[in-house]
C-alpha cells in the first residue's frame, strides 16, 4: 500500500437522491467518488438518470438529499458555493447551445469578458488558442449556423475551454451528430482526455470508452447498478441490465 498514490476525490457524490416533483424518483442513493484527472463515461438506457446525475455536478439540477461535493465545495442552496463551482465546470450538451446571432469568437469571448472582466483584446487571444486547439482557427468570424454540426460542437467544446474548468462534463456530445462528423468531434475530446483534464461524458461511444476512459459506470433506473475499467465491463458485464443493454448496442 505504501507506494499507492492517493489523489483526493475532486467529486464526492455520499448517498444523493433526487425526486423530480414529489413522486419521481430520478436518482437513487448515488455514491461516487470521482478522481482528479479521472475520466468517467457513464452510459445506460434512456431515462436512468444519466443527464440528471451530471447537471447536480454544476446544480443545472438540484438533489434533495445526500451530499454533492465539488472541488471542496458543497452543493447547497448557496449561491456564492453555486457560482464557484461553475467557475470550474464546463458542460458540453448534445445540442451545441451556441448563441446563433454571435460569431465563433464572439461565443467564446463573451463570457470571459463578461463574467471574468478579462479585456477583450486577451479574451480573442485566448478564444484563438482553443480555436486552434479544436482546429477550427480558420472559422472565427463566421457565425454557428454556418458551420457544420461537428464544427459547431468543438466550438462549444472550444467555449467550455475558454474558462479554465477543472471538470468538464459532455452530455451526449456526438449524439446530435451524421456519424461522419463524430470523429473529429471525438478526436477533440481524446485530445482533452490526454491532458489531464477531469471528464465525466454520457455517451454510448464504445471506441471513445475504450480508447481514453479510467472508468465506465453503467446506469438504470436511477441508479448505479454496475462499474469497471472498460476492458473488463465491455467483455465481462455482470449485472443482469448491463449485458441486456450491451447486447443491444454492440
Ligand atoms: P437519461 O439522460 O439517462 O436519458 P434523464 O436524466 O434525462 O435520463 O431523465 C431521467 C428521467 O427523469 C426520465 O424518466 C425523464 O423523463 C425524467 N426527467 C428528466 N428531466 C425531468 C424534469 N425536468 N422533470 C420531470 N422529469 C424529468
Ligand atoms: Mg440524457
């Protein structure tokens, strides 16, 4: 034991449950720990939960009891706790989200200038440096709609970089997309995962698992039912829902 590295979890979900309305019981007693630089692909049925347990991470969505705790902080109804947290999560979603009526640049430069107060001349510069790190430098100035689905996705991609997260969370970033756009959308996000970078990302991409997750974490109903290195959960499942769900994607 003497030489296992211990890194602190940089996520702590202890015992969270969450009820959508009075009567529906979306999670289940989630107990997660999360490594720093750990990268988490959590997949399942449509309606386990999945969306739900990553937007608590950033309180797009709150639970009701247990404890969420992110980067030291816990998730509670304090919103000085809520906006630091965010600070240091940035989200990925199937749809892109960006706004239609700014150009790539200006996705990327308005909330460092805004939030962050960052002058504009060194929010462009920083804008550019992840434009290029997505290889899409070339498509500054034109506007979302004018791109591709996959260009759109590494600009948001490229947008949840700007700010320097800690965490990054992609909620079915390829899902949206014609299946010849969801490799370079992928290659982007192994690029990510080499770097070090936290990543927690919903997907049913079994080559994006294979090729960069720590871990894969299977859930149903609202709760986790199953969890393992990729190797071991693709070629050996062991719970009952989780070979049923394989069975049907691979
Ligand atoms: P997944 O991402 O795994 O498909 P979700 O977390 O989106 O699952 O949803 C889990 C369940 O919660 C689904 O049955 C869904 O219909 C329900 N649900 C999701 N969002 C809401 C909401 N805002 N209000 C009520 N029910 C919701
Ligand atoms: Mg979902």
């Amino acid at each position: 034991m003497s030489d296992t590295k211990i890194i602190p979890p940089i996520i702590t979900f202890d015992k969270v449950n969450k009820w959508y309305g009075n009567s529906f019981h979306v999670l289940r007693d989630i107990d997660l720990s999360v490594a720093k630089g750990e990268r988490i692909v959590i997949c399942g049925p449509s309606g386990s939960g999945k969306s739900t347990l990553i937007r608590c991470i950033n309180r797009l969505e709150e639970h009701q009891q247990g404890h969420l705790i992110v980067d030291g902080v816990e998730l509670t109804d304090d919103v000085k706790a809520i906006d630091q947290v965010r600070k240091e999560v940035g989200m990925v979603f199937q749809q892109f989200n960006l706004f239609p009526h700014l150009t790539v640049l200006e996705n990327l430069t308005l909330s460092p200038m805004w939030v962050g107060k960052m002058p504009k001349k060194e929010a462009e510069e920083k804008a550019m440096h992840q434009l290029k790190r997505v290889r899409i430098a070339e498509q500054a100035n034109k506007y979302p709609l004018q791109l591709s689905g996959g260009q759109q996705q590494r600009v948001a991609i490229a947008r949840a970089l700007c700010l320097k997260p800690k965490i990054m969370l992609f909620d079915e970033p390829t899902s949206a997309l014609d299946p010849e756009m969801i490799k370079e959308v992928l290659d982007v996000m192994i690029a990510m995962a080499d770097e070090g970078i936290t990543m927690l990302c919903v997907t049913h991409e079994m080559g994006f698992a294979k090729a960069v997750a720590d871990r894969v974490i299977f859930m149903d109903q609202g709760q986790i039912v199953e969890q393992n290195n990729p190797h071991d959960f693709f070629n050996n499942p062991q719970n009952e829902r989780s070979k049923d769900f394989l069975s049907k994607i691979l």
